[in-house]
C-alpha cells in the first residue's frame, strides 16, 4: 500500500509536506526570537534607566552630604567661638 501511494506522486507530496513543515518550524522559530529579543531590548532599556536614575539619586545624595558636611565644619567653628568667649568671660569675672 505505502509502495502505491509513492509510485502515484505520494513522495513528491511527502516531500512538501517535510518542506513545508520545517520552512513553518523555522518561522515560528524566527519569531519567537523575535519575540524574545524585543522583550531583551525593553529589558536593557530598563536597566539603563535604572542605572542613569540610581547615578542621579547618587549624585544628589553625595551633594547632601557635602553640604551637611559643610554646615557641620561651620556649626563647629561658631561653637568654638562660643566656647572661647566664655572662657574669656570667665576669666574677667575672676579678675574683677
């Protein structure tokens, strides 16, 4: 039976299908990678702008601490001042 469907043409059909089967198997491949390389690319995409938006929140933190660290020389210095004039009160008051 099989021997009679190939002698009718049935192998060159066979053969399409195969063909056709493996071409249709290589387009769903293809787009499935497709597919998966958009969602990559949006993925990258993300992460880029995560990373830019974590160095701007770094950056911003660092400014903070340079002007905390700044305003805390400055307190510092004034308190120094506080304390040496009432050194120096202390000192008058004895005198007298």
């Amino acid at each position: 039976m099989i021997y009679s469907i190939l002698e009718n043409g049935g192998l060159v059909i066979l053969a399409f299908a195969v063909v056709f089967g493996v071409l249709f198997l290589h387009f769903l491949l293809f787009r499935e990678y497709q597919k998966q390389d958009k969602f990559h690319q949006a993925r990258i995409a993300d992460l880029q702008r995560l990373v830019a938006l974590e160095l701007e929140r770094s950056r911003h933190f660092s400014d903070q601490v340079d002007f905390l660290g700044k305003q805390k020389e400055l307190t510092q210095d004034q308190l120094d001042i506080i304390k040496l004039q009432l050194e120096a009160m202390k000192k008058s008051e004895k005198k007298d």
